[in-house]
C-alpha cells in the first residue's frame, strides 16, 4: 500500500509516522524513557515471562488493560488496541526484568513497583500512547533491519521471528499489519508463499530509525543488555553481506573442507594460551567457539570477537548462550574492522577469517588490525582469492540469467575477492613484516536444497543484490531455484564441485 496515493485513508497517518521519525522530539522522549529506567527489548520481556509469580504476571496483564487507550486515538489507523497491548505488556515485562536485576522469581511487589514507575512515567510524558511509539520504533527497527538483511521474509518468517527474533515466541502479526499500514511494507507473493519485504520507503524509515536509536542512546542500552559491545552500527548495518539463517550448517555442508582449513588457520596464526586475541570478522563464532579459538587462548587469556553484523553477532550470542553463558574472558564487539573501537597495541594478536574481500576499505582494516596489535604480535587473515563467476556459469548453466543481466547492464563489475599476493602488499603497506604467504583451495559442491540462496546471498553475488532492483531481484531469484532444480537433478557431485583458490597470510608488527 503506497502512502503516496492520493485519498488513501491511511496517507495522514503514513506522514504522522515518518514526520515522528525525523523528529527530534521523538529523539528526547525516548532519552528520557531510558533514564527513568522505562525500558522496551523484545530479548528481555520474552525472557521474564517464565519470571514472574502468578500473581505478578495477572497483575502485569490488569495494568495493560488499565493502560490501553479504548477511545479513538490521534493515530487511529497506526495504533490497533491489540498492538497496544502487545507494547504495553512487552515495555512493563522488560522493566520488571531490567529493576529485578536477574535476581530470580519477580515478585507481584516488584511488579507493582514497575507498574507505578511506568504510569508515572507515561502520565508525565504524553500518556501511554508515546509509550506505544516507542514499542513501534523500536520493534519496526528491528523487523526491518532484518528485511534490510535478507532482503525479504515469508510471511511465516516474519510473524514468528524465526529468522531475525529467535529468542522470543513472540506473534508479530501486530508488526507486520503495522508495516503495511504505514505503507513501508510490502507483500510479494511467490507461488507458494508470501514473501514480506521492505520498499524504499521503509529503508528510508529504517535509516531514521537507527539514527534515533543511536542519538537517543537506546542502541548502546539495547546492545550491552545482549553482552555486545556497540560501534558504528548504522552504516555497517546497511552494507552487510546477507546471511541465511542455517549459516553454519550450509557453510560446512557446501565447503566441507573449510572445518579444517580454519584450524590450520589457527596454527598459521599462532595463537596460544594465555594471548589476548581479537577476532575480526568473526561472524558466527564459528573460529572462536566452534573451531577451538577460545579453547586455545581462555581461561588465562582473553578474546574479544567483532563483526559489523548485529545479526552474525546474535548467532554468535545464541551459541553462546547454549555452551552455558557467559564466558568473562570473552566479548562480542560489534565493528567494521576499519574502525576498531581499541586501543593501540591492545592485543596480543589480531587474526579474521575470510572477512577481509568484504570490507570496504581493505587496506584500512589491516592498518588498524596492525595498530591495535603490540610489537612483536602477528597479524594473520585468509582470504578467498578473486573468482570470475562468468567461468563458474560455463560450469553451472543456471547461473546463466544472472550473468546476462550483469553483463548487459554492468560490464565492469567485479566480483568479491582479492587478488593472489594482494593481501600480502596490504601487510606490507601497513608496515608488517616477515610476512608470509600461504596458498590453499577449497572445494565449494554444489547442493540442491541450500546451494541457490546461500551462495546468491553470500561470496561473490552479494554485490549483485546492490545493482538489480528489489522485484527483479526476487524474480530471478524464482527463476534460479527452478532451473537449479533440473541441473542437480541431471548432474554429479563431481561436475556439481568447483575449487575457490585462498591464501592465509601472516605478519609481525615491528
Ligand atoms: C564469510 S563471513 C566469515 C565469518 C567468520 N570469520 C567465519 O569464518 O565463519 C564474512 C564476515 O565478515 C563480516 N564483515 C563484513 N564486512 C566487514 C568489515 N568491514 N569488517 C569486519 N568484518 C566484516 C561479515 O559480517 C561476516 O560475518
């Protein structure tokens, strides 16, 4: 639904919405809301419910329906009374959470506590319903950056959070009827499915939603409740590579050999107990947690894992939190490796695995992997070298619309990766040196169920996403998974393999 249409009954409500976004007004109210402790996280209020008594959780439930606004209200086609509600309970479960102080059974004095400071605060902010902007802004946030991320969800997807609010069981039909409404929205509907995706008006949205979240300081808060450090969210957010969410296991599944490639990674780079090592690019945790990174280096030493992509970092997070917790010798750092929030010589080492082809200054990140790092510590990173995917669609027919479009449309684009001996020459400019150089190939095989998305999400088509139109895009996306169909079906998995040339490099600080 286009807000811009003219007599549609949902137009003044559309300009209140995106008018609010760019307000600083809005900026304040929610900078007060933090610092009366009047707080809204999806993480925490899921996570309180098994929380509370019962007599806790009624009263709670009393509250909202005391709270909620039953007569006609300023936004009337933006604030349902159901949505209302789910913000309301959500905004005074996560309170309760936050003053409980994790401290166990949240007790109905407790929630009576939370419930008296959120009235007050309300009552002496515009009523309940700024409360429910708040809700608003902060969970479309969050749904769209996720739409920004996987360009698009099923509907199912979206509602239940799977893919981008796994911690929660939350309904988000609320959210989604909110989208449509603001006409940021938009539904595509595939043979089988509808898919939820974000039109330019919600990226725009989007933008202004993450500035508010930083200026307002709601970001830091949000991201220090999950235990990760927060750092130039915003344009890292917007420039990610695209994820899928069984990340790990289509990793391992397509490129088996990466599993031992990573931990030869690991020797190469030498790090060793007792070290203080930075990851960069750590994505998953995949190295860290999975590959015995921290295995080698805790308890006496510390590491600390960065990545630009909050959605890589909530994996890593869940991980984490299944192995037990917290580990305090570990911290999750959300960072561009350009930009790395550190001090000079910090660590002893800093080491990333296949990140670097996706920075967008790869000189920089190595010059500040170099400056945080003492004398005498290593600097190492493998990288994926240049691949010409044009050779790879004689090999693979299906990826043949794809090509044409680039070609007709953009004919000197390149595809991700670097050069053989670039990354060295990096090393060098930084001013590494005893640099050392080692090649290595990993075949990636081609596979029916998981192979389209994951590669045309990841590698070298992650540019792609950028120069083709969003409708374009998921048609031809349609169209691959089709025609993919038939070349599994008609092919072995040795014409299904081809090899991707790598190289770990590796450098001292002088
Ligand atoms: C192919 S994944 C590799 C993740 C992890 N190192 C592994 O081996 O599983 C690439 C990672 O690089 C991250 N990345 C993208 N741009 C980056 C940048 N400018 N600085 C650091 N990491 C970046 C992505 O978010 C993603 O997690």
């Amino acid at each position: 639904m286009a807000c811009s249409a003219l007599g549609n009954p949902f137009l003044k409500a559309c300009e209140v919405w995106h008018d609010l976004l760019g307000s600083p007004a809005t900026a304040d109210f929610m900078r007060r809301s933090l610092d009366a402790g009047v707080v809204m996280d999806t993480w925490l209020s899921s996570h309180c419910q098994g929380s509370l008594t019962p007599e806790a959780r009624r009263f709670l439930l009393d509250t909202v329906e005391g709270l909620v606004l039953h007569e006609p209200t300023p936004f009337p086609f933006l604030f349902t009374s159901g949505f209302q509600k789910v913000a309301l309970h959500r905004i005074l479960l996560s309170t309760v959470l936050r003053n409980s102080e994790n401290k166990g059974e949240i007790s109905l004095a407790e929630a009576q506590t939370t419930a008296s400071e959120v009235r007050a605060f309300a009552a002496a902010n515009g009523g309940p319903l700024q409360l429910v902007l708040l809700y608003a802004i902060l969970v479309s946030q969050e749904n769209y950056q996720a739409l920004a991320q996987h360009r698009h969800l099923t509907r199912r997807d979206f509602i239940l959070g799977t893919r981008h609010r796994p911690w929660s069981d939350s309904f988000g039909g609320e959210e989604l009827e909110f989208g449509l409404k603001v006409g940021e929205l938009e539904i595509f509907a595939a043979v089988n499915d509808q898919h939820i995706y974000l039109n330019r008006r919600g990226l725009d949205s989007l933008q202004r939603m993450e500035a508010l979240l930083a200026a307002s300081g709601w970001k830091n808060w949000q991201v220090e409740q999950q235990n990760i450090s927060y750092i130039e969210h915003v344009d890292a957010q917007l420039t990610d590579t695209q994820a899928p969410v069984d990340y790990d296991v289509s990793y391992h599944r397509i490129a088996t050999a990466v599993a031992a490639e990573t931990t030869r990674f690991l020797d190469f780079s030498g790090v060793g107990p007792g070290m203080q090592v930075l990851e960069v690019g750590c994505g998953t945790g995949r190295m860290t947690l999975d590959l015995g990174l921290a295995d080698r280096v805790l308890p006496e030493g510390r590491v600390v894992a960065s990545d630009p992509s909050l959605w890589m970092l909530r994996k890593f997070h869940d991980k984490l939190r299944k192995w037990g917790g917290r580990l305090p010798q570990l911290t999750l750092s959300l960072a561009r490796a350009e930009n790395l929030p550190f001090g000079d010589a910090a660590f002893d080492t800093a080491v990333g695995f296949t990140f670097l082809p996706y920075a967008a200054d790869p000189a920089r990140a190595v010059r500040e992997m170099t400056r945080v790092t003492r004398p005498g510590g290593a600097v190492a990173t493998a990288v994926f070298l240049k691949w010409d995917a044009r050779a790879l669609a004689a090999f693979h027919p299906w990826l043949q619309p794809l090509l044409e479009i680039i070609r007709t449309h953009h004919p000197s684009f390149e595809f991700a990766g670097l050069d053989a001996g670039e990354t060295a020459d990096l090393f060098r400019a930084a001013g590494l040196v005893d640099v050392v150089t080692a090649p290595f190939s990993i075949p990636w095989v081609v596979d029916a169920s998981r192979l389209t998305r994951f590669t045309m999400e990841m590698t070298a088509f992650s540019k792609v996403h950028d120069l083709l139109p969003s409708v374009e895009w998921r048609f031809l996306l349609k169209k691959l998974e089709e025609d993919a169909k038939t070349f599994f079906s008609t092919t072995s998995r040795e014409e299904r393999t081809f090899t991707v040339d790598y190289e770990r490099v590796r450098g001292m600080v002088p």
